[in-house]
C-alpha cells in the first residue's frame, strides 16, 4: 500500500496535481490584454499541454474588430481586412503607415521543466506582404526565405528576447501575429512575460488578445 502511495504522489509530481491544475493556465487558452499601450505587462504561470502532434507551443496575438459575433459594417470588414493582409482597397498599405508592436519577452521553466528550448521567431520586418484577400495569406510567411530566426536556449541561460510583429498584416487568421514558437516539455510548467515597449495606435473599435495555443505545423 505505501509502495502504491508512493507511486501516485510521484505520478502527481511528474504530470501535476488538480491543485497545480488551479495554480497554473491550461493551454490552449487566451486573454484580452492591451499591448497597444507602452508599458502593459502581461504574465501568468502555464502548463504546457499534451500534444500528440508534437511539443510546440505558439504564442500571439489575435486583433480584431468585433469580438462579438454581430454581423460587421462595411468599415469593420476593411479594418479586419487590413489587419489580416495589410491591404485596404484590395491595395497593400504603405510602409510608412504600417505600426509595429515591439515585445520583450521573457520564458522561464518551472519545477521539473527543461531548461533546454528551442524558439522560433518571424522576422517579420523582412516578410513582403501579399496583401491577397482571398484567404492565402499564409503564403508570404511560408513560402520566403529566411523569415524564420531561430535560437537554441541551454542550461544556464536566460530565456529572454525582444521582437517586432506588425499591426497591419498576420498569419493566424483573426488578425493573428506570432510573438514566437516555442519546443517546450509537454505537461511541463513554465512562466510568461510578456513587456510593451511601445505605443501603437489602434483603429477605432479594436481590441487585442494575448493567445497561447498547440502547434503542429513544421517550417
């Protein structure tokens, strides 16, 4: 009986407790946070999920106009639009009116978590836009060369990095911008913060969720 015991308190050590279940953020899970203004800080503690597909794990924003299932006007379907493809009247917007969100991000492992992970960001300032509307907007991130920088963090090191991802143009639908990809130990525990470096002025009736979720796709 105490062998079994013992057992089952390793078993809730390794893969966490319904307690841990209540300390730390399941994912796939998403927040409304306002990185829109320089300064905003977002963290929690999560649990990495179990992903038979692989131990990915992406972070980003989703931007959008309409949150709540209302049918959209015709101005909040050119504002989707734009933050989609980085296009307004099936033209691309201009660089100089394209804004930038800049993160410093910072990922610690918890507990029994590695401290050995893989990452992988988008360069986002060397992706050429498609500005296509009909659904393919995947295709400029995928299919050029060089977008994807990648770093390997080892024993010892400080999981930090800052990044720019683009208001105006996405690649997760839903107005969706990847912060980073991230090879992390499945059920493992770890901490995210995430810092606003800079100011963004958002179109009228936006708002902005921080979304953490599984990812399957290989680059």
């Amino acid at each position: 009986m105490k062998y079994l015991l013992s057992l089952m308190l390793s078993a809730l050590t390794l893969f966490g407790s319904d307690a841990d279940g209540e300390k730390y953020q399941k994912v796939p899970f998403t927040v409304p946070v306002d990185f829109s203004k320089k300064g905003t800080v977002y963290e929690t503690d999560f649990q990495a999920p179990w992903n038979i597909w692989g131990s990915e794990v992406i972070f980003g924003l989703l931007v959008n106009s309409n949150w709540w299932d209302t049918p959209l006007d015709s101005e909040e379907r050119k504002v989707n639009t734009s933050l989609d493809f980085a296009s307004r009247d099936e033209k691309l917007i201009p660089k100089e009116k394209q804004q930038y969100f800049k993160f410093k991000v910072t990922l610690t492992p918890l507990g029994w978590a590695s401290n050995h992970i893989e990452i992988r960001t988008i360069d986002y300032l060397k992706a050429q836009f498609s500005g296509r509307t009909d659904g393919t907007q995947y295709d400029w991130m995928y299919n050029q060369k060089d977008i994807w920088q990648k770093k390997e963090y080892k024993d010892g090191e400080k999981i930090e990095f800052i990044t720019k991802v683009p208001l105006y143009g996405g690649d997760n639908g839903m107005g969706g911008k990847t912060i980073m990809i991230a090879d992390l130990q499945r059920l493992r525990n770890y901490h995210i913060r995430v810092e606003s470096l800079e100011n963004v002025e958002l179109p009228k009736g936006v708002a902005i969720k921080f979304d953490i979720n599984r990812y399957s796709r290989k680059v």
